[in-house]
C-alpha cells in the first residue's frame, strides 16, 4: 500500500473529527470565584496543510492585572506575547509525509500561516519554515503522539507522550517523522529579547 495514500486517508478521516477543547474560564462575582465562560473551542483546521491544527485557547500580552477582569474576546495582534504576557496553544502536527507530498504548497501554506500565526510564523525561516525562535520562554507538552524536537547542528531529541520540553527562547523545529498525527499544548512565556 502507499504510504502516502495511507497516510492523506487517515488525515482525511481524521478532518472530520475536528479536535475542540473546552475552555472555562473563571472570574469573581460579588467577591466570590465563578464561572465566567465554559464554551467549546474548535480547532482551527489549516486549508493548505492537511492535519494541521491550531487552536489559541488564551492569551495575555503583558502581564495580567487581576483587578479587572480578565477576557480573550478577539484574535490577537501576536500570538507570542510580550514581556510578562502569556498565550496557551494546542497544536496537532500531521506526519512529515504531508509536506514531502508534491501536492503540498509551501508558499500558500506560509500565508496561511501568516494570517493564523500572527507574531510567530514571521519567525519561520526562509531556508527551513519548521525551524524558528522567539523571545518566549515555552513549556511544550507531548500532549498525544510523538515527535522530534531538532536544534542547532541537526541535534535531534525523540519525544514520547507526557514528554515536556522547556524551550528557552532558543532555535528549534518540531518534526513528526511518525505515520500519525501529534498534538502538543504549548504554553509560552513572553521574555525579554537575549543581549
């Protein structure tokens, strides 16, 4: 059988069952904890690049102020905060196949990105789109899956589920070089530029 049949089969089915997570958010009413918001969150479904999902669950571009209340009521400017910010992310990577595939559009892929990724994929490098870096300091989670985390001179680390990664805002891609998707839950931290 073609793999790479096999492989766009499983991510086709796979479409049909968009991942969505449930976001609660909770806040103070008359000086008591309650709930705020509980809503389903879809994942974002990339149109160029099959399997690939993203899906941006909060994010505070500086440092919050707990006096006021907290929202996430539009699509942000960046989703890599500033200093003191944070932003949380689930993202599913489909197997490397999909990008080797001839069908696969690099370049209509990078605007998508660009549009879906404000303030990160413009740190995707021309040369290599998957290796970037940005003043974050993240805690990466094997959520489902494997993969393999490649830094400078091709050094390569092979992830297992429940594997966590602390990434200090140094240069690295994620690979899956597995034959099924991956889903990661990235939390970043936002820090001041290295000098």
């Amino acid at each position: 059988m073609n793999g790479t049949a096999s492989t766009k089969r499983e991510l086709s089915k796979r479409c049909k069952e968009r991942s969505t997570y449930r976001r609660i958010v909770t806040g103070h009413v008359n000086g008591k904890s309650a709930v705020q918001s509980d809503e389903p969150l879809p994942a974002y479904e990339f149109k160029t690049v099959p399997g690939y999902e993203h899906t941006l669950i909060w994010v505070n571009p500086a440092t919050p102020d707990l006096s006021k209340e907290q929202r996430f009521d539009s699509y942000p400017d960046s989703v890599v905060p500033g200093p003191g910010g944070t932003s949380l992310h689930f993202v599913t990577f489909p197997p490397g196949a999909v990008f080797a595939d001839p069908s696969f559009d690099g370049e209509a892929a990078q605007e998508e990105a660009l549009i879906r990724l404000p303030g990160l994929a413009d740190h995707f490098e021309n040369e290599d789109p998957a290796m970037h870096k940005t003043n974050t300091v993240d805690y990466s989670v094997v959520y489902d899956g494997e993969i393999w985390l490649e830094l400078d001179d091709a050094e390569t680390l092979h992830l297992k589920r429940g594997d966590v990664v602390v990434q200090n805002g140094t240069r690295h891609a994620w690979r899956n070089k597995g034959t099924k998707p991956v889903t990661m839950l990235f939390f970043l931290n936002g820090a001041r530029e290295r000098q």
